[in-house]
C-alpha cells in the first residue's frame, strides 16, 4: 500500500476506531482519518446502561483506548465533525466542518440511531433515548434527582436500564408489548427467566400491552397504556429498538436493505466502499445469509477485519455472533443467531439461574446462552459453527462434556 493513501472512517465508534488500529498494526503508512461526530475519544456502549449509568466507572473504562493513542499512532481524530456526503464517483466525503477530503478507502461505521415514537405526548421533556456518552450523562444526572423510573421497552436496554436503577434504589416500572421482557431474541419460554428477575428486584411490570401516549404539564409525568392503565414517574426511558444509519448512502447507488449490504469481506459493491458494526448488513458464511448484528462483539471484530480486507488481506467476516448482558446478580453470554427454532434444551439449574440454554432447529444448535455458568462460550460457539446434529439428551446432560458434542 502506498504511503500517500488516503483512508477515511466515518464514524469515532468501537468498529471505527479497530479499524484504525488495526490499519497501522497491519503496517498501512498512510493517511488514516477517523471522523466522529461526538466531542469525545471513541468509547464502548455496553457500560452506559450499566456500570457508567450507575457511577460505578468513568469514562476512561468505557474509551476504547487511552488518551494519546491516536496522535501517537498518527491517526486523525476528527472529532464534533460530521460527514456530510459522499461521493463513490470521485471518491471523495464532504466534512461538517472541514470540506472535501479525497480517499482512497472509506469505511462506514455509521452504527445505528434509536427507534423513536410518536404517540400523543412522546416530544414532552423527561422522555430519554440512550444511545451516545451525552445521552447516557443526561440520564444518569436526571436518575439523581428522580424518585420513580418508567422504562418502555423490554430489549437488552430496557431490561438493563431497569436493573440499574432498580440497584441505584430508584422506583422501577417496565412496560412491554410482548409477554415476556426480550421475547423477540429469547422467546416466551426464556424470557420468561427475565421477567421472574425483575419482578424478583421489584419492578412494577406491564407486559403484553402498548402504549397510547404520554400526558403531563409541560414535561411528561405519565404513560398511558393500550388497556388504559395509567403509569406515573417523573422519569421516562424508550428502548423500542434501533436502525441503521444510513442516510450517507442517499444518492449514492450504495446498496442498503436494512443496513448497508456488504459481502463477508464487509466489502459493499461499491468499489472502495466498506462497512462495519451497526449499520453494515453482511454475509455470513455460518448461517448464509445476510445478518445485521447490532453487538458489541461486531463491532469489535468487525472494525479489524474490514481493515485488513481494505489492505487487500481477503479475510472472511465469519464469528458466531456474540453478546453478554448483565442484570442484578444475573451475567449471561449469549453466542449465535437464532431467528426460529423448533426446541430448547436446558442444561443445568432454570430456577437457580445457572443454567446453559440451546435453542435447537431440527436437532442442530442454532444458538446457546450460558448464565452464570462461565467458559464455555469457545463450546457453545464450536455447536453453532459446525451445524451437526446433536443428541438433545446429551446436550442436556452435564456429565456429557460439550466439547465432546
């Protein structure tokens, strides 16, 4: 690679700033621009509905590298800039602030933007998004000062907002549409597990039910349910799911189906054009099919492997996704990607919570969740890969080694 190459990220994230690490581990020497729009170094997401949104860590814990990484690596961090357009033709980005800047390279680590709803009362103040480090600060000081929470949502950031603030001692009421907090990911069966959870810590739960609206007097101090049931808090969090951004790829004959499209390479077919994390719908050669994961584990390893493949390595973007969640006394590590299944095996304690799960389709492994049982994601992950049948007695049976299935 020449030295007068011009790479360009857009986006400061987790996927963002891997890729530019791994560029310059790889030995690229020349220019690598990293453009975020936020004030502050790139940073990790998973500790803003934790430990950084109950003041349990700084902000240090949650940047993806220390303060001097990117001069001492002659990466430029462009921060509170935007990218504004691009233009695949000329291959150049237009900055906000900054202008045109030609590339070589562009890799896309857009990421994702939070659902929003529209129901009557939704603009009212009190009613928090959280998605950035500002988002996360603005929650956490507003949490200091309230006295009841209303989480509408039961996904990963609701359940996980709800179960720290339920530990900051704050009054918790969690609505969601489904039976059963993240039914869509885990099933009623499963999701079942996280309801008894937080009914357990004593959050007010309201599922199976919509919501019609927010009322109150200038800032929202209700919600007011499909059934007409009224749930009242000065303090309202929504977590209804996130979507790709995508709005650099308007007018530019990039290809988006629910994210960006790239191959397993994270390659677009648009030459020089690349995406990864959030936002990059790709191929994935385990499951055959396109799969947009929004994890922390994608972003981390996908950021690397585009860089690699921007260098012309021709590196397959093959890893069983991965995610891990932590409620209360609850750590779960969840490894594959299950959209149906026809069985669930359990392996270990249900109603202790140490227990492993597996979510079978015609007898082969589609997707395992461990919870508080540790080191045995390589093995869960090692089932979802080589996609063979396996006995559900065996794989229920704790004295039957999983490596051995």
């Amino acid at each position: 690679m020449s030295s007068r190459q011009t790479f360009v990220i857009a986006g400061a994230s987790l996927a963002g700033a891997k890729a530019a690490e791994t560029l310059r581990q790889e030995g690229f020497e020349g220019r690598v621009v990293l453009v975020g729009e936020e004030a502050v170094r790139p940073y990790e997401r998973p500790p803003l509905s934790k430990a950084y949104l109950r003041g349990e860590v700084g902000f240090d814990v949650a940047a993806v590298h220390g303060e001097g990484f990117y001069e001492e690596n002659d990466v430029e961090l462009l921060s509170s800039t935007t990218v504004r357009s691009v233009d695949p033709g000329a291959k150049k980005v237009v900055l906000d602030p900054g202008g045109e800047l030609g590339y070589d390279e562009l890799l896309l680590c857009t990421g994702a933007t939070p659902r929003r709803l529209s129901n009557p009362g939704s603009d009212l103040a009190g009613i928090h998004y959280l998605r950035s480090l500002s988002s996360c600060d603005a929650l956490r000081d507003a949490l200091a000062e309230a006295s009841k929470l209303v989480v509408v949502g039961g996904g990963w950031i609701g359940s996980e907002v709800a179960a720290s603030a339920r530990q900051m001692g704050k009054e918790v009421a969690l609505v969601e549409a489904a039976a059963v907090p993240l039914e869509r990911v885990l099933g009623a069966e499963v999701g079942a597990m996280f309801r008894d959870l937080h009914a357990e810590h004593g959050v007010e739960l309201h599922l199976g039910v919509g919501v019609d609206g927010f009322g109150g007097r200038g800032r929202a101090e209700e919600v007011v349910l499909a059934d007409g049931t009224v749930v009242a808090g000065d303090l309202f969090v929504v977590g209804v799911g996130v979507t790709a951004r995508t709005e650099l790829t308007q007018g530019t004959g990039i290809a988006v189906d629910n994210g960006i499209v790239v191959d397993e390479y994270l390659s677009s077919a648009t030459p020089g054009i690349w995406a990864a994390g959030d936002v990059a719908n790709a191929y994935h050669p385990v499951f055959e099919r396109h799969i947009r994961l929004e994890h922390w584990s994608a972003a981390l390893n996908q950021g690397p492997v585009a860089a690699k493949n921007m260098l012309g390595q021709r590196v397959a973007y093959a890893k069983v996704p991965y995610f891990f969640s932590d409620q209360y006394d609850l750590g779960m590590e969840y490894s594959g990607f299950a959209t149906s299944w026809d069985q669930v095996v359990y392996r270990g304690d249900k109603e202790r919570r140490e227990v492993i799960v597996f979510w079978l389709d015609k007898g082969t492994v589609v997707a395992g969740m461990n919870v508080n049982v540790w080191d045995v994601t390589d093995d869960i992950a090692a089932l979802v890969e080589t996609r063979r049948p396996v006995d559900p007695g065996r794989l229920a049976d704790p004295s039957v080694e999983l490596s051995a299935l």
